[in-house]
C-alpha cells in the first residue's frame, strides 16, 4: 500500500507567499486601523441604538476587485486566478488582521459552493464573481442551520422556480449583489442564485455586535428564477462538497484577528509600565501572551494542513476542515479575553480598538458552528453518534 507524500509547507511556495505579502502591504496601506475605527466606530450610538449599517469602503472595494482578490476561488477556464486553497487562506488571514469590512469573505464562500456544484450555469455565476459581482451565502434557517434540509425557502414544484419563505444570518448582505440560496423542492433541495434586485426579495437588517460587517435575513415572496440561476438540482451535493473550504476560509478569518489581538496586546505590555517596570516582564502578563502565541499558531498549523488537504483533493479534508474551524475558534475565543484583560482598565471601552477586533472574532467563532459543535461533528464520523 503506497501513502500519497504531502507536499512540502502544505504546498505553499512562492507565488502564495507573494499573493499574502502583497495583501499585508496593500491593507497596510489603505486600512491602518485609524481608518478602520473611522468607517466603522466614529459614532457609539450608530449601530447600537440608532440601528446604522457599519460604514465600508467602496473604493477600496474596488480596487479589490481590480486586484482579482474576487476570482481567487474561480478557476482560470471562468476568468478568475484558479488559485489553491492556502493561497486563499494566507489572503484571508490578512483579512482578518485588518478586520476588512468587505463582501469579500462571504463571496469567496459563496464561489466555493458554486464552484462544487461544477454545472453550467454556477460556472456561469463564477465568471461574473471574478468580474467583480459581489456575492454571499443564503442557506441558514431561522434556528441557525444550514443544513439542506432545514432550509426555510421553498420551491414551487416544476421546471418554473418560485420561491417562497426566508433565508436567515445573511452575512454582508447589504454589500452583495447576488445570493447563493438553498431551496426544498419535490423532497430535495436545489441550489439557485437571485440577484439582490429581484422582484420580490427585501431584505430585513439583522442588529448584530460584529461593526465589520452586516447581516440580513432575505424574505422570498414569489421570487422567479430564470431557468439559468438553477445552479445545482442536487443542492445538499454541491453545499457537501463545498463545505470544506467554507470553514477554511472563516478560519482563516479568526487566525488573522487573533493575530492582530497577539501582536496589539504585546506591544501594549511593552509599552505600559507599572510599578517602574513594562507590565510585560510581570508573568501573570508574559505567560498568557506566550499560550496566546501557542493557540494561535497550532490552529494556523491545523488551517493550512486543511487547506492543504482540499488542494489535493483528500478523502477526509472535511474532518480536517472541521478541525481547522475548532483550532480557529478555540484561539479566538481565548485571545479575545486575554486582549480585553492585559489593557488593563482601557481594555474594555469603545476609545481601545481592541473591541473591533474582538466582536468579529466573535461572530466569526460561532459562524457555521463553534468550536464544540465541530468537534461533535468530528466525533459523529469518526465513532458515530451516541446512542447509535
């Protein structure tokens, strides 16, 4: 029996390296996070008691798109770059540690589903993604699950689509322009896309912490789908084979917020003096910094080995996945607190950015499921549910 030999530093060479340095210099550049509290938290009272959407950047947002940040997850046939998933994941991380309020994340998920379905017209859906069509998943039920078969929306029986009922936890909605949605039809569930200016569909804004990003809940009423937008008749297939690389990418997300929250909180403890010393000599302060470092790099260890188990189209990359997703949340959740707790009395208060920082890691940890529930996922494939 031969064992397929992985590749070297999980298949991340030179031209990923370029792609992650070239994000970390361009956000550098455009999103220092004097910017970022200026877009999103010049007002307190703006998302928490007026209900405002954050502010985002729309002319960075399309020198993004210029960049072909859109069409990382689009093959090159489409007209998009083709790259591989560490590739993506190093972009993400980036992402992340700028806090980026952006559609972007949630249209390289949405590419991913599409790219799984692998019909004509999901490819057709992805070329206009790599053009710049902003888009996101529409697949959540109003309990939270995305599983097919939980889907509030439903299909009119026949080959004219109509759909009825709601999609929930739309992440950036207000951003997109098109919605990847699940739909039950004849006992099954297919896979469409409805443009955000489809008759019928309103979108109902969701009062989340997250100042990064928005959330919506869709509301279909008799929404028509062009017999061109049916992306996938077998829509529970194509969301299984596109879930992997979903998960990477949020990972990735947190990966890079819990790095920013590192390297802000280490600076800050090299900085404060109490009692006549840096309050980072003190080892109630140095030694959760050093497990801080430890979390997040095992889980960035555990994200590329996923990442780098989907590239090569591994049997088992969604317990790896899954595992990515867990590693992920477990350093954010972790860091998060160690953040707010080593700025001392300024940790906590809207003047410190470290509260960006820490909401999107927050949303972003129970986003498609939290640490416990991959790991109770993991434990159903591996050892079967209990009881059975």
């Amino acid at each position: 029996m031969t064992t397929k030999t992985p590749p070297r530093d999980f298949g991340f060479g030179e031209d990923e390296q370029m792609l992650r340095d070239l994000a970390r210099r361009f956000l550098d550049e455009n999103l220092p996070v004097e910017r970022l509290r200026q877009l999103v938290a010049a007002d307190s009272e703006a998302a928490y008691v007026r209900g405002e959407r954050p502010g985002w950047d729309e002319g960075l947002w399309k020198q993004i798109v210029e960049l072909g940040w859109t069409g990382l997850a689009v093959p090159e046939e489409q007209g998009g770059i083709g790259a591989k998933l560490v590739a993506i994941a190093a972009l993400v991380e980036e992402v992340g540690r700028h806090a980026l309020p952006s559609p972007l994340v949630a249209t390289l998920c949405a590419s991913h589903v599409l790219r799984a379905a692998g019909t004509a017209h999901a490819k057709a859906w992805l070329s206009r993604i790599a053009e710049g069509t902003a888009a996101s998943l529409a697949i959540t039920d109003a309990r939270g699950s995305w599983d097919p078969s939980d889907t509030d929306v439903h299909a009119s029986a026949g080959d004219a689509l109509t759909l009825s009922g709601r999609a929930c936890f739309v992440q950036d909605a207000f951003k997109c322009e098109a919605f990847v949605v699940s739909a039950r039809r004849n006992g099954g569930t297919v896979l469409c896309v409805v443009p955000r200016d489809a008759e019928g569909l309103t979108l109902e804004q969701s009062r989340i912490h997250d100042l990064t990003r928005d959330q919506a809940t869709l509301h279909f009423d008799g929404v028509r789908v062009s017999p061109g937008d049916l992306v996938a008749e077998d829509g529970a297939a194509a969301l299984r084979a596109g879930w992997p690389a979903v998960l990477v990418t949020v990972a990735a997300d947190l990966c890079g917020t819990s790095e920013w929250q590192l390297q802000t909180t280490v600076d800050y403890a090299r900085e404060r003096k109490q009692f006549d010393r840096q309050i980072g000599f003190f080892q109630a302060v140095k030694h959760p910094l050093v497990n801080g470092m430890i979390e997040n790099d095992r889980a960035r260890s555990i994200l590329y080995h996923a990442a780098c188990q989907i590239d090569e189209g591994e049997a088992d990359a969604e317990t790896a996945a899954r595992m990515a997703k867990s590693a992920a949340s477990d350093a954010g959740a972790f860091l998060s607190d160690r953040s707010v707790q080593l700025h001392g009395g300024i940790g906590f208060t809207w003047e410190c950015d470290v509260h960006l920082f820490f909401k999107r890691s927050l949303h972003n940890q129970v986003l498609y499921g939290d640490a416990a529930y991959q790991r109770a996922r993991i434990a159903d494939h591996l050892i079967g549910p209990i009881g059975a």
